[in-house]
C-alpha cells in the first residue's frame, strides 16, 4: 500500500511540475489572466496533495486500511478538483465544451477536505 501512496504521490508531483511549467510558458500566450489563475490552481493543489500523500505513505501514526481510506479520498479528489479545473481552463484552446464539469470541482474539492479531516481524526484517535 505504502508503495503505490508513494508512486501517485511522486506522479502528481512529476505532473504538477511539467504542466505548471506548461502554464507558465505555453498556456501563458494563449488563455486569458483568468485562466490562467485557474489553471495555476488546479497545479498547485495538485502539488500540495503530492505532499499530502508523501505524508500519507510515510507515516507510521496510520493504519493500512487507514491509509487506504485517505489515500482513495485523496486520489479521486484531486482529479475531480485539479483534472476538471485543467480542462475547464482550457477548454477555449481545445475547442471541446467542458461545462458539465462544473459541478465535479466542488466535488473533488469536498473529497480532499474529507481526506484531510480522515487523516487528523485517524491521528487524533489513535490508541498509544
């Protein structure tokens, strides 16, 4: 279980790079300030869930299942929240309509507070 935290983690931090990069140089040219602010976010959270997870694999104060509980939050919550962010700000480029995906941010986002909540109740609670 550690391995495959660690790997998604080491995976959202490798994308996170190249498409912040992406943004900064690219996208830069071709979407508006707006976003481009947008797509900087879904970068940046995708990020910090890459240190979340690094947290996650490593830690000792949690349990497997327990892990696996947060890492399943944690995992779907980010490609709701930073994926669907990623083509919405970009769908004027694409030339593919992405507004069905509004409603998947907010769920994505809800499913990465829950995973940090799981995380602290799961530490708070530990016997020991």
């Amino acid at each position: 279980m550690e391995k495959k935290i660690l790997i998604t983690a080491l995976s959202f931090g490798f994308v996170s790079i190249v498409l912040g990069a992406f943004g900064a140089h690219a996208l830069k040219k071709v979407l508006t300030a707006d976003q481009l602010t947008s797509f900087e976010v879904g970068v940046r959270y995708m990020m910090y869930h890459a240190l979340f997870l690094l947290f996650v694999g490593s830690a000792s104060a949690l349990l497997p299942g327990q892990k696996n509980v947060v890492y399943n939050l944690t995992l779907i919550g980010t490609l709701f929240f930073s994926v669907s962010i990623f083509l919405l700000s970009t769908q004027t480029i694409s030339g593919v309509n992405f507004k069905f995906l509004g409603p998947v941010t907010p769920i994505g986002g809800l499913l990465l507070i829950a995973a940090w909540a799981m995380a602290t109740y799961y530490i708070i609670t530990k016997k020991g």
